[in-house]
C-alpha cells in the first residue's frame, strides 16, 4: 500500500493511531529471552515506539532504532521512560553495531511492523553476533492491516481506500501466512532455535481510529489535503458504519529465534 516513508503528517498519525502492544507482549518477550534489568534490548525500526516503550519496564535500557527522523521525533516527545534511547540508522546499519557495542550486548532484538522493508536474512544474518547466549531475536506483528480483515466493516473500508488511491490493496506487511513461514525457515537457516508465542486482544474502534490508521500507513505524498480529509473521513463513515459495531480481533504473532 505504501512506501516506506513516514516523514510529516504521517509521523504524527502514526505516533497517534496505530495500536500499541498490550503488556502481555512484552512479558512474552521477556520470557522467551530470559530478559532482565541488566539487559540491552535493540528494537529495530521502532517507529515512534509503540513496542519500545512497553519494552521498557522489563529492560535494563532499550535502544529504539529506526531510519526516519521524524518518527524519532514523535518518539522521544510521546516517551517518558528514562531508560529509552533512540538511534537514527536502518536495517543495513545493525553490522555496524558489533564495532560500537561489541558481540553478545544484547538480550534481544525486536522487530515488528517494519520487517517487509527490510532484507531479513541478512539482518537475521548480521544480527547474531550481537546476541548473549540465551538472547534472540523477535519479528511481532500486531494484528492485520485495518483494510485487509475478515469483517464487513474493514472490506468496506478497503473499498473507499482502493477507491481514493486508485489500486487494490493487498500488502499484508507480512502478517500473512506465507510471510510467518518465510521468516521462521530464514531464522532457522541463520542458527537460530525458532518458536511462536501468540497474545490476542479485542477492540471497538471508532471512525476516526479507522482512518487515522489509514493515514499513518500513508506516504506523505498519497495524504489527503487537509483540506479534503474532512470529506474522506465522510466517505469511510457512511461505508462501515453499517457494519458497526467496528469491532477488532487482533492477533500478535511473536516469532522467536534464540541464539
């Protein structure tokens, strides 16, 4: 559906409208790693961190890294933790840490709604040698794309926005099946032991949710005008509003592979 571009606007929806991570996600992290409050965890292409700062209580320090600055500006304004830092760098950037912190420095490094922009098996690859003993790495995804759901309201919803950007949508931003599995057999040939865990959660949305998480899955260039997003809102409300109430079951699929 998108670029990866997030700068502008977009940042601010994003930091404002995609859903967050119930602690249950960060415990089952936690867990699978064996993480403790004298522990580094590396969240990579972090966004406005969403998952970081529930990460944040179970950490000794988290590292939010990801390479759009406007996102990391929306991060360290919505961030209180003290614990939290944030690195500006990509996926291509993570063999160059070995030389900054030096080999086993992290517990864990986490991955979640950015791993389709990236080259996972080299990051697989590359980011072994950071790991200690015991620590791993984590792709989450949280829930599917709002367009892409098994309800009427989100296949209403997918019709306005095919509608408005002038092309179906089918990016699954790799919640798909066929994804899951590409990911898990690429860990296992990079060394790492694989397993899942899964937390699942529901929600009611409300309209502009809806399409707040719309926009923040939008390049900047693909945003309505300002001035016509009032008249967009319009258009998603009479189409799912029918189909309330805009109820979500979301599943977060934590794949785990530990060194």
């Amino acid at each position: 559906m998108t670029t990866p571009a997030f700068g502008g606007e977009v940042s601010e929806y994003y930091q404002r409208f995609r859903r967050g991570y119930p602690p249950e996600v960060a415990d089952a992290l936690a867990a699978a790693f064996a993480v403790t409050h004298d522990d580094v965890v590396l969240d990579l292409g972090c966004g406005t961190g969403q998952l970081t700062r529930v990460l944040a209580p179970r950490a000794g320090a988290v590292l939010g890294m990801d390479p759009e600055p406007a996102m990391l500006a929306q991060a360290r304004q919505a961030t209180t933790e003290p614990n939290v830092s944030w690195l500006l760098g990509a996926d291509s950037d993570v063999g160059a840490l070995l030389s900054l912190f030096g080999p086993g420095r992290f517990a864990a490094v986490t991955v979640a709604q950015a791993l389709h922009w990236m080259d996972h098996e080299r990051l697989f690859t590359e980011a072994r040698p950071l790991l200690r003993p015991g620590g791993g790495l984590a792709v989450v995804t949280n829930g599917e794309p709002l367009w892409l759901q098994d309800t009427a309201w989100s296949a209403a919803l997918r019709e306005v926005v095919s509608s408005y950007l002038g092309t179906p949508l089918h990016r699954t931003c790799g919640t798909d099946e066929t994804s899951q599995a590409r990911y898990a057999d690429a860990l296992s040939a990079a060394g790492y032991a694989v397993d899942l865990r899964v937390v699942e959660y529901a929600t009611t949305l409300t309209v502009e949710e809806i399409v707040g998480g719309v926009f923040s899955a939008m390049s900047p260039e693909q945003l309505p005008d300002a001035d016509a997003r009032p008249a967009f809102t319009e258009r998603v409300r009479e189409a799912v509003t029918t189909h309330g109430p805009l109820r979500e079951h979301v599943v977060v699929r934590i794949l785990t592979g530990t060194r």
